[in-house]
C-alpha cells in the first residue's frame, strides 16, 4: 500500500491548521499557534512521539502552550528580574514568572504566524510559516526591535525536520537564544510503558544553578552519578522528579557514528525517537513537569538561560546577536528507528 502523502489545510479543534504526510509519518501543524507542531505520529511503528490529547480543548492549550507539541521559544527560559542587555541597549520584559522573579520563554510561541508556502516536492511535505515583530505588537513597548521569523516544517522518509530563521528588522542589535520546548509524550510507543522509557543526553559538563530562582551561577561541574545516566542512555524520564538538568552538548553513539543529538528508547519494543540538533544548539536542558504528567522534555537551546546577562565569553554563554539585516538559522530533526 502506498504511503501517504500530502500538505493540505485542514480544521482542527476549530482553528485552521496544515496537515503533513509523508514517509510513514503524520503531523499537525498550527500557524496560529506560534506555528507550534500539536501532533507527530510514526502511524507505521505506532509512535505518538509529541505530547498530544484527543481531549485538549484549544483553550487549554493557550493557557500553556509551553507544554505540548512541538512549540518553538525565542529569548528561551529566563531572564532575571526581566532584564535584557544587549551590547547597545538594556530592554525590560515583563516578570511573568512571579514566584522566580524572573521573564519566561519570551512571546513568539503565543503569537499567530501566517502561512508562507505550502506543497509536496521531492518526497517532502512541508508549510513555511512567517511572523513579523513590530510596533504592533503590545510588546514592542518594551523591546522595540523589529524582526521577522520564518519556520519550516517538513516531513520525508527522513523525519520530521524543524527550521527556523530570524531576521533582523531593524537598526538595533537583535539578541539571539532559541530553542524547543520539546515535548516527548509518555509512552511514546502505542501500548507501551513509562517505566520502560530511557533517555540518552550528551552530556559534557553540567551547568549549576542557583535553584532559589533557577538562574545559572556561571559554574560547569563534572557529572556524577545522576549526570552519568543520560550519557549512557540509562535515565529513566519520567516516574522521576527532573528540574532543569542542564548541560553542554556533545555527541553520543548512534549505530556506532557519532550522533549530535539525543536517542530516546522504549525498551519492551526496541522502537527509538532520534532527535538530531545543528551545531549551532549548544546546550540540552531536561525538564519533565515533577515526572508523572506523561511527558518530559529534552530541550536544545542555542544558548544558555539568562544568556545575555551572564558575565562570560559568547563563546561559552552561547548568546549571538544579529546585525541590521542579518539572518540567523538554526535546524533539528525527529526520526524513528
């Protein structure tokens, strides 16, 4: 039987969003969602591998948006006390972390994106999507930078593959630090166990935190115990309390070749999640909502958390900025195995 295949707009729960198939898998995306992926399946291997509910309303999800698919942050985690500086002004967000005093996750996952292009070609199904920062928006009275950002999602017999670029509209410097909220659903195989999931991180050092407000302390410890589980692929990622284990990255092994990205395992089934990063993500962070909400989070960021504010090198915060008219791009990809 042939596989399907096809990028066609569709109704769910109500708003527009865009339908991919191809190579065996199947994707939901929504533009008006922060271009946010609500769903990804592997319907060959029965793999529901985003965090995903037949029974979540849209405005369940607009209250944490951070929470489920595949949303994509620009200006990640936090920002202590909401300040932003750059190297030629000092912005203030506001403080919507209250409990850390802290801003959280900036604002382009809750914004509507609109459709760019659509098709199949080539064994690909993919929607581009584009978002324009300006005065127009209610946030530009605290960080009144134009930018412009373009995501790309496309499905093949490779996966899914996550693009996005972001361009620098104005005459200021233009901060950068992206990342994914990753959600991985709990179990991700159909029928399968939580018990039986195992995560592999490359990790290299960990970052320390002050955990009174879950800010870096600027120091990289050697890993332990605890750290060594993710390097050898035996971290069990739910059933667990996990908050903020962040580290540099590196590579693990996939196939016996070095793979820049981590491999998620369900051990009754063999099946596999490989989530494979551009260079260009730096960082993993693993966070799974205290462990038994059925799903976790592995995170790449290109950045450290409160990047632009640390008192190091760029070379080891991560932190970036664009000049007027530059454009940064940064990608990932999902396959099963």
């Amino acid at each position: 039987m042939a596989k399907e295949f096809y990028a066609r707009k569709a109704m769910h729960k109500g708003i527009e969003a865009v339908e991919l198939a191809a190579g065996g898998y199947y994707a939901i995306v929504a533009p008006s969602l922060g271009s946010n992926v609500l769903r990804f399946r592997d319907n060959e291997k029965g793999m529901e591998i985003f965090r995903y509910s037949d029974e979540l309303t849209i405005s369940e999800f607009m209250n944490s948006p951070e929470i489920w698919g595949l949303p994509t942050l620009y200006l990640p985690n936090r920002l202590d006390n909401g300040v932003l500086r750059t190297s030629d002004a000092e912005y203030h967000f506001p403080v919507n972390e209250s409990r850390f005093k802290n801003h959280l996750h900036g604002f382009i996952h809750k914004r509507a994106h609109k459709i760019k292009a659509m098709g199949t070609e080539g064994g690909r199904a993919y929607v581009t999507t584009s978002f324009t920062y300006d005065e127009n928006d209610f946030f530009f009275n605290c960080f009144p930078v134009k930018f412009s950002v373009e995501i790309t999602i496309e499905l093949s017999e490779n996966g899914l593959k996550h693009t996005i670029s972001l361009t620098n509209k104005s005459k200021k410097m233009l901060p950068v630090s992206i990342a994914t909220h990753t959600t991985i659903n709990a179990p991700f195989v159909d029928g399968g166990k939580q018990e039986n999931i195992r995560l592999q991180v490359p990790a290299v050092k960990k970052l320390q935190f002050n955990k009174k407000r879950w800010l870096p302390n600027g120091r990289q410890l050697a890993l332990n115990d605890w750290d060594m589980e993710y390097v050898n692929g035996t971290k069990c990622p739910v059933l667990q309390d996990i908050c903020n284990d962040m580290y540099t990255a590196g590579a693990v092994k996939l196939d016996g070749k070095d793979f820049y990205g981590c491999v998620m395992t369900d051990t009754e089934s063999g099946k596999k999640i490989c989530y494979e990063v551009d260079d260009k993500y730096k960082f993993w962070i693993v966070w799974n909502h205290e462990g038994f909400m059925n799903y976790f989070c592995p995170e790449p960021m290109t950045a450290q958390v409160n990047a632009p504010n640390l008192d190091m090198p760029r070379e080891k915060s991560g932190y970036e900025e664009l000049a007027p008219k530059e454009t940064y791009t940064v990608s990932q990809r999902f396959f099963t195995k």
